[in-house]
C-alpha cells in the first residue's frame, strides 16, 4: 500500500508539473492533451489496482503487470510514430519556408542593386 | 521561349566556375541559375566575385529541396523550359542546345540525357552500371518504358512540369523517382545520348557506405511512386 501512496504522490507531481508547462506555453495544448489522459490512467491505476487485474482477466492476461508493459509499449509506438510523421511535416514546412527565404532574398538583392545604380 | 539552365551546389568551388562558363559559352540561348545548397566551402562567395545569378539556401536541404527551389525560381519567373545541370563539371553544356531543339520539336515534357545509349565518355564504376542496370529493370517494370540512365541528372522538362515539380519533388536521390511519377502522370519522357565526364573534384552524394540504403530508399520510392495517383 505504502507504494501506491508513493506513487500517486509522482503522479500528481508530474501532473501539476505538466499543467504548468503548458501554462508557460512551453507545450502545445494539442501535445499536452495525450500527456494528461495517459497520467490520469496511471494514476487511476495506482489507487484502484483492482481495476487493472480485472481488465487483465477480461482479455486472459494471467500477470497484471504484463498488461502495463503491454499497453505501456504500445502506447510509446504509437506516440513515437506520431512524432515522425509530425517530423514529417514540419521537414516539408521548413523546406518550403527555406526556398521562399533564399528567392526573397534574391529579390531583395536585386532591387537593392537595382536601386543603387 | 524562356530556358533555364538549374546548377545545383554543394561543396563545389572546384567546378561552379567551369560549369558556368561552360554553359554560358555552349548554351548562349539559356539563362542559368546556380541555387547554393548551404556550401560549406566557398562555392558561395566565388559565385558572388563572378557576379553569377545565385540563389543562397540559408540552409541545407540536399539535392531535392536545391534543385525544387530552381524549379520555384523557373516557375516564377515565367521559364518555359528548365534543365538540371550538375554543378560537379559532369556534363557538358554543349547538348543543351540540342536538347531544347528536340524537346520543342517531339513537344516532350521531359528529355534524360544518358550515359547508355551510346556508352560513350565516363560510364560511371561496374558496381553503379550494375545498379542503374537495376533501376532501369524496375522502371520498365512499374512503367513499361525503358530509361537507360534513369539516374542521370541531366533532365529537361516542359513548363508543365516545372510547375508540377515546383509543388512536388523527392527530397533525397530524386532522379528514378521522379521519372516514374512523371511517366505515370502519362508525360512524354524521352533520352538523348550525352557524354559525361568523371568527375574532377568534390565527392559524390552516393558512397560505397550508404549505397544499400540507397537502393532500397530508391526501390522503395519507384514502386510507391508507381502505385501513387
């Protein structure tokens, strides 16, 4: 028991500490979203342990912890597959910004010139 | 007619020179633009001391984004023809001409220039031969046209196509790749035999190293660029 107290005590931690990071704007309340929901399932876990070795007999996990690894490296792919297609995108955004600088730049040379002489 | 002669560079201070004189000697009928991919050397300033026409990238983006941006610049600026030109010194500006004569006349939308209809000048090592012998077996397959240098970088498009690849081009080894999308957009691709130098200075983008991954990316890329609509 004394380990759940622990834990929950973390959990709650982490999740003043991710509300405040979105606050400062330091994360995007899009990202910030899948963040709150997986530590309330956590943290809904840790208090009523119960819960987890219920869900694990209903799909015939025999060990309770095995599920949490399970779900636990899924959940880490899926967010990991995520970021690279949002990596993705941003490459594509970055390369059009890039080509737009370097003509803009071009431009503006040539006007500079233009003008001088 | 408004043609472009597109030199990307990277790293290549030892060749932009002869490459630019060479087309403006060969080619008089082509403008040209040098699009500097973020050169670590001093490709950059030796372009501004030849006061060429230069495109600056403030950063690296690799083959594929430097040649798109000549591409954005031939689109803009109103080009109604535009070739890739190697700012390595590897081909020779004295097929542009001809080329841009084929392409009006065979009103083609792309015109390759290749190593392998003739098999003259530098044909590349037996292992890259094997390679592109390779990519050409694929492209037939996906395509059922034969383009015997699939990898060539000399390649002459149509206004229709400098406005397509403006929007849209392979970032990285974007030659077989972009064939096979042309082709399947139902263009009028064509080859005309070129000679090509070895070239003089500088490295190559394709290493013994990353060759494997070459293959499979590029693979990989013709077959979806052949199952993409």
């Amino acid at each position: 028991m004394k380990i759940n107290i622990i834990i929950a005590v973390c959990l709650v931690i982490v999740i003043l500490g991710s509300v405040r990071t979105v606050k400062r704007r330091d994360l995007d309340l899009k990202y910030a979203l899948t963040w709150f929901v997986s530590l309330i399932c956590m943290l809904i876990i840790d208090i009523f342990p119960g819960f987890l070795s219920r869900l694990s007999d209903l799909v015939g996990i025999d060990l309770p912890i095995n599920m949490v690894f399970f779900v636990g490296i899924c959940f880490c792919l899926l967010l990991i597959f995520g970021m690279t297609v949002t990596i993705s995108k941003q490459a594509e955004k970055e390369k059009r910004l890039t080509q737009e600088l370097a003509l803009l730049k071009k431009r503006v040379e040539q006007l500079e010139e233009s003008g001088r002489y | 007619m408004k043609k472009l002669v597109i030199i990307p560079a990277y790293n290549e201070m030892g060749n932009i020179v002869k490459t630019v004189e060479d087309i403006i000697e060969h080619a008089p009928s082509f403008d040209y633009v040098v699009v500097n991919d973020c050169s670590k050397d001093d490709t950059k300033k030796i372009c501004e001391a030849h006061g060429y026409n230069l495109i600056d990238l403030p950063v690296n983006l690799g083959i594929g984004g430097g040649v798109q941006t000549g591409y954005l610049y031939a689109f803009r600026e109103g080009y109604d023809i535009a070739v890739q030109f190697d700012g390595d010194g590897q081909h020779n500006g004295s097929y542009l001409e001809d080329m841009a004569e084929k392409m009006e006349r065979e009103r083609l939308d792309m015109l390759i220039g290749s190593r392998f209809i003739e098999n003259k000048g530098f044909q590349s090592s037996f292992l890259r031969r094997l390679g592109i012998r390779y990519f050409t077996a694929l492209i037939k397959f996906v395509t059922g046209q034969k383009i015997t240098d699939p990898t060539s970088g000399m390649r002459m498009v149509s206004r229709e196509l400098i406005e397509f690849f403006a929007g849209q081009y392979p970032k990285d080894y974007p030659e077989p790749e972009s064939v096979v999308t042309v082709l399947k957009k139902g263009n009028l691709v064509k080859e005309i035999p070129v000679v090509m130098n070895e070239r003089e200075q500088g490295v190559s983008s394709i290493s013994m190293k990353n060759s494997v991954y070459y293959m499979i990316k590029v693979s990989l890329a013709i077959l979806l660029a052949a199952i993409r609509r």
